[in-house]
C-alpha cells in the first residue's frame, strides 16, 4: 500500500474502493489471477461496440464490459439525408439492449480517468474497473478555442452537427425556416477530422433541398482546406445535377477565423457572412477521455501500433476508431472503426493466449449521398507490410457512370448503414 | 548459421505443409480476419439485413469463388466490389469463399429500414414463369449445389439489379443456359420472377 497515491487515498477515504485495489465491486470481473481476463471498453460506437462483440465471440471466457455514457445512440452515417429531410431521425437510433445477450456488460456511466499504471479505470458515477487490457474508443472532441467565438455555448445557435443528435434536428430546422435568397453556410474543418466526405455530402443534399425549395438560395462552403474527399466526383455531381454551391477554398479566403453567434455571422480575413443558417464543423481531437489519460501525443490524436492498435503511451491500452492515428490513408470512418475493433479484438484475444499477434487485414467502404437516388463511394483494402500498413487496392466510383449506377450506390448506402448497424447492435 | 539455416527450414517446412506456428492454415491474415471485414456491408455473419447488399452465407464455395475471382481480374462489372476484390490474392479469395461457404443462410432481422416488399401477384406470376429457371435454382431457389447461388429469400432489389445487369449488358459473365433464358424472357417477366424468389423461405 506504499505506493498508494493521492487520488487514490482521496478515493479509498471517500468510501469508494477501487476495484482490483481493495476488494472489487463486481466480484465476477476478476483479473488475472483469478485466470479470467477482463477488458473494459470505453465508449460505445462503431468501434466499442464491435470490438466488445468480437473479443466474446473469440473467446467466451473474457469478461467484457462496455461503459458508454449514452443510452441511445445515432449514428452519424446517414444523418446528412434527415437535416434535408427525407430521412426520420428514429433510423438513426439504436440501443444497447441487445448486448447482454453476448455477455457484454453494459454500463452507462462515463469514464472519467484511467489509471494505466493500476490498470483501472473510473466513472462519473464513482465506479471502479480493473482491467487486463482496455479499449478506447471515444470518437472526436472539438477544439472550442480554434476558431474565435465558437464555443459549445455558441454552438446553440450554429450547431455543429458533427455528433448525431439533437444537433442534426436543429440543422434541420434552421434549414426548413431560412429565407429564400439566404445563403446556406458550412464551414468546413483541416485535416484531419471524423468523416471527410462529410462536409460535402451535406452540402450537396442541402443543395438538394434548396432546388426544390428555396430555389433562390445557395450553398456557400468555407473551407480550411484546398481539396477534399472525392472531389472530382462531388464537383461533377453538383454540375450534373444543377447544385447550387460555392466552394471557397482556404487559398482563396476560405478560412474562418471567427464566429459571431449573437449577430449569426462567420468571418474569413476578407468576408463577413451572415445567415440565419450556418454550419460550423470545427476542428477536431480525439475524444476528452484519451487527452486525460494521456494517450495523445502533440497532434492531438493518439500514436498506436499499427499491427495492433496498441496504444504507443500505454501497455494493454488498445485505441480504435476515430481517436486513433491509423495511417494517414485509412480515414476516420466509421467502417474503418468496424475493421480496426475487429483487427484489435484478435490482437487482444491472441495476447491472453500468448499467441503472436495476428496478422491484420483493414478495409474501409464508405459512402456519400448527393441525392436520395445519386450515390458515390469510396473503398479500399490495406494489409500490413514490412512493418506498415500498405494499400492494397481501392479507389473512389468512377467519374462518368450512368444514372443507374448512382442509384445502385445509393441503395447500397442504405444496405450499408443496416449492415453495419445490424452488427453493432443485434 | 547452422541455426540460422534450420530455422529457414523449419519455416519452409512450416509453409509447405499449410501454417506457421501450427495455428493459421497459411500465412498472412486468417481467414475470419480477412472475413469479417465483409460483415460491415454484408451482415454479421454473411447475413445481410437488406435492401439491396446480397447475403452470402451458405453460398456455395464455387460461386462465391467463382465471383470474387471475376471481380478481381476486372471481368464482372459492379460498383464497388471490383475495387475491394483486387485487395485479395487467389489464396486469400480461396479462404474467403471458403469461410462464407461454411455458413448457415439465413435472414436477418432488426432492420429499422425494409426493402421493397414482394408483390404476391407478380410472385404468383413468377411462380408459372419460373419453372425453366427452377431446372438449375431447383427446390424454389433453396437448393444450392457447386456453382449455383441460392435465390430463394434473397433480398429482391438485389435480384432487380442483376436482371438489371443481365438485360442491359450483353457481355455481363452468365453461363450459357443462364444467358439464354434471360434473352428470352422480358424485364417485366423477369421482374415477377424475381418476386417469386424473394419470396421463398
């Protein structure tokens, strides 16, 4: 008990014994040596859940527990078509009820630290986990400070609806009351951030219900960026399908440096816009839990091992989905979380059983409506070589296709979005 | 070296005989690593929820083989799997025909979206029109035997699409006898014949 630290002290004389440290709250999440393993998750989407499923389904005898604050959950893919409108938000919602039958225990509770050296963590609600190895998987946080003005309190008035939510139905709104002649502003975040094609697949199916219902409006892009995910297709989509949309890259004064919530304005270094509906997507980190455990390194997402997603910061740490640094080519999407949980969950059960790690095989499909009917994608197969991951083949839809081949893609999304809810949540 | 070269052998050994280490039938990635990444648009498990993405599970090994090859030599048109197939080698296609081979068909439910509903009176239609076809998709669609895919139960806009594929393209791979049948029957008949199909358990 030497070594007892002073957080540590503080919750012992508070009457809340750390698992593991004193006697365990749950005495069937045993560690070690017991001889049964225990893996905590924290956060529950595309990448917590799955890796959760998967380590049970390869190995039934590892206790997992899954802690993730929300009790539903919307998924981000597909929320663009219901700010348009022709999307319910109920599609996007799904519950974590179903994971009990896998043995997973739930919790909703957040994760408020982690203690790497202990292997525990602990919970807003003052619950302690011991751990044999932890996932993390918390998704993105917001730089509030990056662009002057934009604040959560700010983002009341111009959401983000970057996390899908209450965020995406008040877009909606604004959407559905601005005038007639108003432009339509998104402003869109560097590199790197959740979902690249996002911004402009929001774009376009604002522009799509503007043809039809404010036909004098248009949508204005202000962009930190010089290019984007899938451009040629996005550009050529926008033509053919008679969009109304200005792009402004950042080298022709895209930037946003400031926001105004009160007077509803954004301003570049040489503009001030103002609309009754901005979209400000502001820079982006990885999720709060990951910066207080100190498994970011100065980019501000966190390093891992490629092969297994092992946390570089911290032993028996995995860190998936968005928070991570995968290569710089595989995106922060949510099929790349599906594919790094499942690469870490065989990682993971490997290692209990003192197996080499396995050999990973990464994928990632995503994809992008312009219309309910006008589908793209994107696609890509990595596998990993002499100590890196290496593409292996993939590529974005092709530029010239015919109207039905853009229909398939859009009805593929949708198979997609069931698919891989389907397997998070069933 | 001596050591040095009774490791290679060991390894080479190891590789003849089909694994490292004993533990994965080759090396690279195993077959449920590279297998599951399928799941994301396929359903856990090869089972798609729908509308339009095809379930796999249970297909027959030659088929599924036979399609991944096509898609990654770049002689089966498709949106997307043409892009992802090229990802694999012949041997790791082999695994993944293998693994979604050894699952069991089925139908996947808790989809929140449904697909387009099968018309009973287009299937009725179907029924009488589909018995040229039932020579080889025997039983209703079910039985699947070395190279012929199970229809029965799949989803239908998925079946709209490839009459869709086969009507509209006349080098799309068919077999012979498949080929022939399609160019006799017309959209609208082949349209209630694939609502027959859906429609079978």
């Amino acid at each position: 008990m030497y070594n007892l630290t002073r957080r540590h002290f503080v919750k012992l004389t508070g009457g809340l014994a750390a698992a593991g440290l004193v006697s365990p709250m749950f005495p069937t999440l045993g560690r070690a040596s017991q001889g049964k393993k225990h893996v905590v998750v924290v956060g529950g989407g595309y990448g917590g859940v799955i890796a959760a499923k998967y380590i049970r389904m390869a190995d039934p005898s590892v206790t997992v527990t899954l802690i993730e604050k929300e009790k539903l959950y919307y998924s981000c893919p597909l929320s663009n078509p219901v700010i348009a409108g022709f999307r319910d938000m109920k599609v996007q919602r799904w519950g974590y009820e179903n994971l009990a039958k896998h043995g997973i225990n739930v919790q909703h509770d957040e994760v408020v630290e982690i203690d790497p050296v202990k292997r525990s963590v602990s919970t807003a609600k003052s619950a302690s986990f011991s751990y044999d190895k932890l996932v993390v998987a918390p998704g993105v946080d917001f730089k509030w400070d990056a662009i002057e003005g934009y604040t959560e309190k700010a983002s009341e008035k111009i959401p983000h609806g970057w996390k899908a939510g209450p965020q995406t139905l008040l877009l909606h709104e604004q959407l559905s009351a601005m005038k007639d002649g108003d432009p339509y502003i998104i402003v869109a975040p560097p590199m790197p951030f959740r979902c690249p094609p996002g911004p402009y697949e929001r774009a376009s199916l604002v522009a799509w219900y503007l043809k039809q219902h404010k036909p004098r409006s248009k949508v204005i892009i202000l962009d930190a960026k010089d290019k984007f995910a899938k451009q040629p297709l996005f550009v050529g989509a926008w033509k053919e399908l008679g969009y109304n949309i200005e792009w402004v890259p950042v080298n022709e004064g895209g930037k946003v440096t400031r926001v105004n919530a009160d007077s509803m304005s954004v301003h570049t270094e040489m503009q001030e816009y103002k609309s009754s509906a901005i979209n400000v997507i502001p820079p982006q980190k990885a999720g709060k839990i990951a910066h207080a455990a100190g498994l970011v390194d100065k980019t501000g997402w966190c390093p891992v091992n490629q092969k297994t997603f092992e946390s570089t910061v911290h032993k028996d740490i995995y860190v998936i989905g968005d928070a991570c640094i995968a290569t710089a080519e595989i995106p922060k999407s949510g099929f790349a979380a599906n594919s790094e949980a499942k690469i870490a969950a065989a990682a993971i059960v490997a290692a209990f059983k003192g197996e080499p790690e396995p050999d990973p095989s990464y994928v990632n499909t995503c994809y992008s409506l312009l219309s309910p009917d006008y589908g793209i994608s994107v696609a890509a197969v990595w596998a990993f070589k002499d100590n890196a991951v290496a593409k292996v083949s993939g590529g974005v839809s092709p530029e010239k296709a015919t109207p039905a081949f853009r229909k398939q893609e859009a009805s593929y999304a949708e198979s997609w979005y069931q698919s891989i809810m389907v397997e998070m949540f069933s | 070296m001596h050591d040095m070269k009774r490791r290679t052998l060991v390894l080479a050994a190891g590789v003849v005989v089909g694994g490292l280490w004993g533990a994965p039938a080759m090396a690279g990635p195993t077959p449920s690593m590279l297998s599951n990444t399928c799941a994301g648009c396929h359903g856990p498990q090869g089972v798609a929820p729908g509308p339009s993405i095809p379930t796999i599970a249970g297909m027959p090994y030659n088929f599924l083989k036979l399609m991944m090859t096509e898609y990654m030599k770049g002689d089966r048109p498709s949106t997307i799997m043409g892009r992802v197939a090229k990802g694999y080698s012949d041997v790791e296609i082999d695994a993944i025909a293998k693994h979604f081979a050894g699952l069991k068909w089925g139908v996947q439910g808790g989809a929140s979206v449904k697909g387009k509903s099968v018309d009973p009176a287009k299937a009725e239609k179907g029924k009488a029109l589909a018995k040229e076809c039932e020579k080889c998709h025997e039983e209703g669609g079910k039985k699947q035997d070395e190279d012929t895919p199970r229809l029965a139960g799949q989803w239908l806009e998925y079946l709209q699409v490839k009459i869709d594929d086969y009507k509209t393209n006349e080098k799309y791979p068919q077999p012979k006898k498949m080929k022939s049948q399609m160019d006799k029957l017309s959209v609208e008949d082949l349209d209630a014949i694939a609502h027959y199909f859906a429609g079978q358990k």
